[in-house]
C-alpha cells in the first residue's frame, strides 16, 4: 500500500514537472516571438534602409534587410509549434496567392528590385502577429509596444517641428519651401510616409484608451493619440488627413454602435481633436495655400503617364518596384522631382498594375478587399476580438485610402502596419468562434 502511495506521488511530482517545463517552454516561445516583432518594427520605423546601413562584405546591409532572415526563421520555427492551432482559411489562401504570383515573376525573370524580400518581409510580419492572437497577454504587449514605439517616433517628430530641422534622421529632401513651414520627417524618408503610417496607428492608441481598465496604459494610449493627432498635423500630408477623417468616421459610429464601450473616450479624442487643429490652423492653412496647386499638379501628370505606361504594359507589367523608373518614359520632364530624373506614380493601385500586369491588380485587390470584409465581418461580433479586429481594420483602411495619394505599398513602415493589421484581423476571426474568449477580459 505505502509502495503504491509511492508510486502515485511520484508520478504527480513527474507530471508537475514536465506541466511546468511545457509551459515554461511555452512562454519562452511567446516572448521571444514578441521580441522578434517589436525588434522589427524598431528596425523598419527608426532604422530606415536609406538612412542607417551596415558595410558588410563591400556591401551596404539596412537592418531590416539583416533582420528578416532572423524573423524568417523565426516565423517557420512558430509556425511549426503551433501548427495545430492556427487552421488555414480562406484569408491565407488569397494572400498566398498573391504571394506566389510574386515569387512566380521572381523566379521567371520579371521582378527586378526587392520583390522576394516585400515576399518574406509580408509572411514573417502576419505570421507573427497571427499567432501572438493565441495568447491575449502576448498580444495585448504587443499593442502596448507599438503605442510606445509610436510614442517616441512623435516625440521626436515634434521636438524636430520645434527646431524646424531633422537634426538625427537627415534624409535628401528634409528641405522645405519659401513661405511655408518645415513638415515633419521623424525617421522616415518623407513627410508623407510618416503621416500614412500615424493614420495606421492611430486606431491602436485609441482602442487602447477606450478599452483598457489600467490607468497607466490608459495614461499613455491618450498621450499618445494626442501626439499622433499634432505630429499628423504638422506633417502637412493632406492624404493623411482625408484618410484619418475617414477613418475616425467610421471609428465613431462603431463607437456608438458597441454598447459595451462607453462613448467618454470617444468624445475627449474629439475634443483634443479640434483643439489641436485650432491651434495649429495659422500653420494649416498657410501650407494649404501654398502647396496644394502644386501637389495636385504633379500627382496628376503622374497618374495620367501611369495610365499610357499601363497601357504599354497591361499583361507583363515592367516589374516589382520598377514603376518610379519606368514613368520617366511617359512624364514630361518638368515634372521630375529627384536627381535621379525618375518620380513616383503616387497611387500604390495605378502602379501595382504598372509594375504587375493586369493578373497582379486583381489579385491585390481581391486580397484587400478579402481582408476587409473579414476585418467587418469579425468587428460586428460582440466580443472582445471584435474591438481589435476593428482597430486592425480601421489601419488598413487607413492604409487602402493613403494609397490613392502615395505608393505606400512600396515603403516599409506603411506595408509593415498593413501586414500586421492584416495579421491581427486573421488572429482575431479565428478567436472570436471559441467560446473562452466571448465575454471581454480586461486590458
């Protein structure tokens, strides 16, 4: 008897130990996966490929460049240890698709510039981020990461406004001018990409605000959407601004549609809205007066060149990245805006069918538009996936409406936002049909 009370103690101590080391070896996995995120996205926001390099071989290496192999493995690594519990779906098999019509091209001699690194770039970053929806903890970090990496970006953003020169990050055009005020870069390659990516973010903060119970981080998702909304502003990114008024539309009426969140915090982000815009309405319009002709002259003479580039090129297209070349070809030489006589389409619709062909267009319309009806579709649901679902889809309309203005698709920061939104909607469809996660928990 006393032999066998042995035996049964001993075999709970075993069982207690390999329970433990189980999920010790879990939680080991979901941070390192957490660092893997966050380190990318410091290395694609402050660590820009045209700023920051390391020689290497007699090459030049960005960090992000350096970075994705890492994640790379990484993402297979994860996707191996929870390739039971993340089911393929129908958003997978689009974006996979789109995928392979890229790799396809690379591999037939079409692309040129990049398009196997936008390839493993995409994967390891929706990847991730899918799999961090497992867990609420890892995920909610994650949110709470890029509020904070956000956070430093507009600070610096704004002490750069304040001394009206990007004194850190100096990039080829941090000129601005006569008559107008400096906008800001922050470590970015232009203005116009840093307010794209604030328009990303920005739901996040906002959601964060609305739903959290800690005061703390309560505390700084406010600051920061306040900061974002100034340092947005006095980027002067007119494209910006439209696809942040869109956005905080329909932000709103979900706002009111969801009674389980109250309507407080959507009437502070209102009010410090239009106190920040009054505030800085002397500089608004100043910019508007003085650079709005020209903007929408240059863009355009852009998309109208597109077009007969298109035209040209409507099956083949002239490869991955290759538009800003290419429409030299078709664009009247006043309007070549870089030493390098080359311009930017500045529509990232017009030059994805430039660059891939009519087959390349549909596919990347299909997946955007599959992703947001899934976005909508998992938002409506009454549980706490659906407020996260809908901050991810409110980014990636942010994302679809800046890419009628600008090729954002075609920028790191912008894209990396997009495949992690893309990534938290795919998380968030998943979770919302398991009945442990239908009543909110909190933040």
């Amino acid at each position: 008897m006393m032999l066998d009370v042995f035996f049964v103690k001993e075999e709970n101590i075993i069982s207690n130990i390999s329970d433990s080391y189980i999920e010790l070896k879990s939680n080991l996995s979901e941070i390192s996966m957490l660092i893997l995120l966050l380190l990318g996205i410091c290395a694609t926001i402050f660590f820009n490929p045209s700023i920051f390099h390391v020689t290497a071989l007699s090459h030049d290496y960005s960090l992000t460049a350096l970075l994705i192999p890492i994640m790379a493995l990484g993402t297979i690594i994860y996707l191996f240890e929870n390739r039971y519990s993340l089911k393929p779906n129908g958003i997978d098999f689009v974006i996979g698709m789109f995928m392979f019509y890229l790799l396809a091209r690379e591999l037939m001699g079409f692309e040129y510039n990049g398009a196997l690194k936008f390839v493993i770039f995409g994967i390891c970053f929706y990847c991730l981020t899918a799999i961090t929806m497992k867990k609420q903890s890892v995920f909610q970090s994650l949110i709470l990461g890029i509020v904070l990496i956000t956070m430093l970006c507009v600070i610096y953003g704004l002490f750069e406004y304040a001394a009206q020169d990007n004194f850190l990050f100096r990039t080829q055009a941090n000129l601005h001018p006569i008559q107008t005020y400096h906008r800001i870069y922050s470590s970015m390659e232009n203005p116009v990409i840093f307010g794209a990516v604030l328009v990303q973010v920005l739901p996040f903060s906002l959601l964060l605000f609305a739903v959290s119970h800690n005061f703390w981080i309560r505390l700084i998702a406010i600051i920061t959407f306040m900061w974002t909304i100034a340092a947005l502003m006095l980027s002067f990114s007119k494209g910006s601004w439209i696809a942040a008024s869109i956005v905080s539309c329909f932000v709103a009426i979900y706002f009111v549609w969801r009674k389980g969140i109250a309507l407080k915090p959507a009437l502070v982000a209102i009010l410090m809205c239009v106190i920040i815009f009054v505030i800085f309405w002397p500089q608004i319009s100043t910019d508007v007066s003085v650079r709005t002709e020209d903007s929408v002259s240059v863009r355009y003479a852009a998309w109208n060149a597109s077009i007969e580039g298109i035209a040209d090129n409507y099956l083949g297209g002239v490869g991955f990245n290759r538009s800003v070349l290419e429409l030299r070809n078709y664009l009247d030489n006043k309007w070549m805006r870089t030493q390098y006589n080359a311009t930017a389409v500045d529509n990232s619709y017009l030059s994805i069918f430039m660059e891939e062909g009519v087959a390349g267009i549909l596919l990347w319309l299909v997946m955007l538009g599959t992703i947001i009806a899934l976005g909508i579709k998992t938002s409506l649901k009454n549980t706490y996936c659906g407020v996260w679902a809908l901050s991810a889809l409110a980014s990636v309309v942010g994302f679809a409406i800046n890419s009628f203005t600008f090729d954002s698709y075609q920028y790191l920061p912008n894209i990396m936002f997009f495949w992690i939104s893309a990534g938290i909607i795919r998380g968030t469809y998943q979770l919302s049909n398991r009945s442990e996660i239908s009543a909110p928990q909190q933040v």
